[in-house]
C-alpha cells in the first residue's frame, strides 16, 4: 500500500539529494552536465588525438562509443554506490521515524535515474551534431536497456543496502570492484583491442554487453543482444521481488546495529 | 485485540548483546583476529513488559536512566523490534523521540518544513495549507527564507514543536523532547497538552514529574531491576519519589 505521504516523502528525499549535492557550489546544478563532459573530454582527448584513430575506429565513431560507454557505466556506478549507501546515509531518519524504510532506497536509485536521464540527453546532442540518423527502435531499444538496468540495480540495492549496515567494508570493496569493472567492461577503449584470451571477460559481463548494444544502436541503428537483456529484465524483475522480501525482513532489525 | 484499545504491550523482552572485547564490524578486524570470539554482555532492557494504553488515554513512563524507557518507546514506534512478545497498535503513530527530525541546516526554514513535515507524515496538500500557521505560531514569519543553520537552536526548536502540533494522528508517542527550550516554549507545549488531552491517545516519557503527575491518566513506573508498576499518577509518582 502506497500512501500520498508516501509519494511526497519520496519526492521531498530526492529533492533534498539533489539540493544537499550541488549546495555551495558556484556553478550548482551545472556539475551533474560538466562532470561527464570534461570525463568524456579528458578520455577523448587522451586516446584519439595522439593517433586520430583508436582501434579500428575513426575519432568520430570513438566519440559516440566512449560516449555510450560513459554513460552506461556512470549510471551503473551510482546506482550501485549511492543504493548500497541509502540506509546507512538516513541511519539518523530510521533511528527516530517510522516511515517506510525502501523509500530511501528507491530516492537514491532515482537521482541516478536523473543522472541518467541528462546524460542520455547529452548522447542525444552530441548524435545530432555528429549527425547520426535516431531511429526509433534504437532509440526505444536504449531505453528499455536503461529500464533493465534500473531495475536490476533496484533489486540488488535491496540487500546490499542493509548488507552494508553490518559490514562497513563494502564501501571500499564495492569502490575497487567498480573500478575493476570499469576496465572489464571496454568503457573507453574499442573490445578489439583485448586479446583474444581475455574476452570472454567482455563477453560474460552484462554492464559491457549493456554497452555493447547501446553502441551498436547508436552507430548502425542495430538491435543486438535483445535476448540477454529480456533475460535480464526478468532476472532483474526477480530480483526486485525476492530483495524486496528480503529487504522487508531484515530492515526491521537494522537500527539497533547503527 | 479491544477496540478501545490504542497500545497493547504484551509480555515484551528485549535484550541487547553489547559487544564488550572484539567486536568486529570491519573484516580488517575479522582478518587480523580470524580466532577470536566476540565477547558480548548481553544486557536486559526489558523484561517481560505487558500493559495497554486505552484510546484518548495519557499515558507516561518514569524511571531512572537505563530502566528502558527509550527502548520501549522505539519498540512501541516500530523502529527496534522486540525480541519476545508482541506490541500492537490500534490506529496511525507518530513517534516523537526527538524535534525537528531530518531537519537540514543547509535548507530554508520554508524547505524543512515541508520535509520535517512529510516526515511526520503530513502530505505536501496539508502543508500548503498549514504553512503560514505554521510560521506564525512560531513566530518566525520573517525567516521563513533563511537557512536553519542561521537560527538559534530556540528558533529551530520553537519552529520544529510548530510542525510537530499539526501532526494528524491518533496516537503519539513523546520522549522527553518537551523537555528542549524555555519557559515559555514549555507553557506552549502544555497549552498543546490541555488541547488534544482525551483527543489523542499520547505515551509520554518524561523526568519531569510535576507534568506527569498533573497530565497522566495512568503512569508506568520501570524500575532498574526490570520490574514495574502500573497506577495512579499519584501513587506510582509518590512511589517513584520515595523511592529515591
């Protein structure tokens, strides 16, 4: 049962994230655009400019595929941190009201929605001036892999929101293991160029494969991989379900291990 | 359960394990003494706690420090769960352990009590509606726009108690926060006291025995053995006085 106070504390959480992460600061709302422009820049510059060719692909090809591969993993990223912290970030909240407790959960995961929804824009902007042809079912097909990751980043967040009450830890393990799926998932650089012997990493990781067919729609206006991701829309729609039970039951005893 | 009921406590225990020596919630800890066995002292907060807060009813709780006053109060509110027994609530609760909960320095008084308010369960609807009595009772008309961290903490307290009075619920649960400001923020809150009496159905915790007393329809008195009295707010505060 969703309440109207429900709503109106889900929508009080995420604005006072979203102020609370941009106060102070000159430029403010700005940041959440510049921070991956100058990303996408520094990468850019770094790896087409010295050759004018990364891989097989022209700089104008790599600028749409580091693009799409910035984008992706940024939003997996922040799903997966900022959900992981939700619970111990309003140990505060839970330790004197009785809201709730998911909606936190959800507030979180939806400031990286919002993220997400600007950057696609960005993609959008940048497409244009590189005057790639949107066709509608890319266009739809890059959503839905959004929608699939939204969820399946919900799902997880479930139990490691409270996982992380009982082992601090996860903070920094989480933090490395990012960082090893940064590389592992051939964000800024052409799959090609990972010998043979070692994509299979490339091929079994679903953020990469995620990438991968967001690519492939941007530039060819491909479809590929449709199955892996309605696989993992129904793994990420099960996962909701068991994280949501599980969620239910142990959050009950979380704020007396704060 | 009655229906004339509001909350029912019954048969409640909670212990709580307090890690004394090696207590590792790091894995460094976990990794650098793998063999070592976290002692714990197991500490009894509650023992085999029963009684029923009738609706419209005042109800308090007295006690020394670390008789498990607090601790009941969250197990009432749902915020800790009791390890025996059962709580049952009869109607919405609102749990006031403290004023002012979630409020952010970095926001405008007019920002936090939107969502001090949502907190507490009001919708964005009411607090439209209630947003220039909420200012006015406070006296703070004039700061609405300025952030909390520019207050004094009399400000933000006398603006915290004047959302906390629009709360619509049948049931509240009051942990000493009345206790906060001066003397005349306190006439206020028991000017607040006269008016909903009888209305709602109100669990109190409080040091303050003469509020008690003059308030209470009946009071709980938890003593440091873990035992407890039920009665009167004469008897049990004459009981609790002698006592000491």
């Amino acid at each position: 049962m969703i309440s109207k106070n429900d709503i109106d504390l889900y929508k009080q959480f995420v604005k006072t994230i979203f102020k609370m992460r941009y106060k102070g600061s000159i430029l403010g709302f700005l940041w959440v655009l510049l921070k991956p422009f100058f990303m996408f820049i520094i990468l850019f510059v770094v790896f087409s400019s010295v050759s004018g060719q990364v891989g097989n692909l022209t700089s104008r090809q790599y600028a749409v595929y580091l693009l799409s591969g910035l984008v992706i993993f940024t939003f997996f990223n922040e799903g997966i941190t900022w959900g992981m912290g939700s619970i111990m970030e309003r140990a505060d909240l839970i330790l004197k009201i009785n809201f709730k407790r998911d909606i936190v959960v959800i507030s979180a995961l939806t400031m990286a929605l919002i993220n997400f929804g600007i950057n696609l824009m960005i993609v959008g902007v940048v497409g244009l001036v590189l005057g790639i042809q949107f066709s509608l079912a890319s266009v739809s097909y890059i959503l839905l892999i959004g929608l699939v990751m939204f969820l399946g980043l919900y799902g997880i967040s479930f139990f490691t929101s409270i996982w992380m009450v009982y082992v601090r830890d996860l903070a920094h393990i989480t933090e490395l293991g990012l960082q090893l799926m940064f590389y592992a998932s051939a964000v800024f650089f052409p799959v090609e160029m990972i010998p043979e012997k070692y994509r299979f990493i490339v091929e079994h990781n679903p953020i990469a494969i995620y990438i991968q067919s967001v690519r492939e729609a941007l530039t060819y206006q491909n479809i590929v991989n449709l199955k892996f991701v309605i696989g993992s829309l129904i793994v990420s729609v099960l996962l909701i379900i068991v994280g949501n039970i599980y969620f239910k039951h142990s959050v009950k005893r979380v704020a007396e291990h704060f | 359960m009655n229906e004339n009921t509001a909350i029912q406590v019954k048969n409640v225990s909670k212990n709580f394990r307090i890690p004394v020596k090696g207590h590792k919630n790091t894995l460094q800890e976990r990794f650098l003494n793998p063999f070592q066995k976290t002692e714990y002292r197991e500490f009894s907060a509650l023992k085999n706690l029963s009684f029923e807060v009738k609706k419209g009813e005042f109800f308090s709780v007295i006690g020394p420090n670390g008789s498990g006053k607090s601790t009941l109060l969250k197990i009432v509110s749902g915020i800790y769960v009791a390890d025996e027994g059962e709580v049952k609530v009869n109607g919405s609760l609102v749990p006031f352990l403290e004023l002012g909960v979630g409020f952010n320095p970095d926001l405008t008084a007019r920002e936090n009590v939107y969502l001090n308010g949502t907190i507490l369960g009001l919708t964005k609807k009411e607090l439209d509606k209630y947003i220039d009595e909420i200012f006015d009772f406070a006296e703070l008309r004039d700061f609405a726009d300025m952030k909390i961290k520019n207050f004094s903490s009399g400000m933000a307290v006398r603006l915290a108690f004047s959302i906390a009075i629009r709360v619509k619920s049948d049931i509240l649960v009051l942990d000493e926060v009345l206790a906060v400001g001066d003397a005349d923020f306190q006439k206020k809150c028991y000017a607040y006291f006269d008016r909903i009496k009888g209305l709602k159905s109100i669990l109190y915790v409080s040091h303050a025995l003469d509020s008690v007393e003059k308030y209470s329809d009946r009071v709980l008195w938890l003593k440091e053995d873990r035992s407890y009295e039920i009665g009167s707010p004469e008897t049990i505060v004459n009981g609790y006085k002698n006592a000491n």
